[in-house]
C-alpha cells in the first residue's frame, strides 16, 4: 500500500508516465502536477522537521 506523501508522489508520476504513453497529456500534465507539489509538500515538511 502508498504509505507517505513521497508513496503518493510516486504513484501519481507512475499514473502519469501510463497515461502520457497512452496518448493522455491533459491527465498525465494533471498527474505530474501533483507529484510534484507532493514532493514539494514533502520537502518543506522535512526540512521543518529537521529544525525543530
């Protein structure tokens, strides 16, 4: 199972690496978008983390 926001990201860019061979570039832009904002999210969480 997707455990953790960097499980998520992973499984939103693998969604948009099918989906853009599929010819789906709308969904897999949509896709990455949010495997990259996941792992932003989860940058900044760790970051925070370590300093306190």
């Amino acid at each position: 199972m997707v455990n953790g926001l960097v499980g998520l990201a992973i499984l939103f860019f693998i969604i948009a690496l099918v989906l853009a061979i599929l010819g789906a570039r709308g969904a897999a832009g949509i896709s990455m978008s949010i495997a990259k904002w996941l792992i932003i999210l989860f940058v900044i969480l760790a970051i925070i983390s370590l300093l306190l």
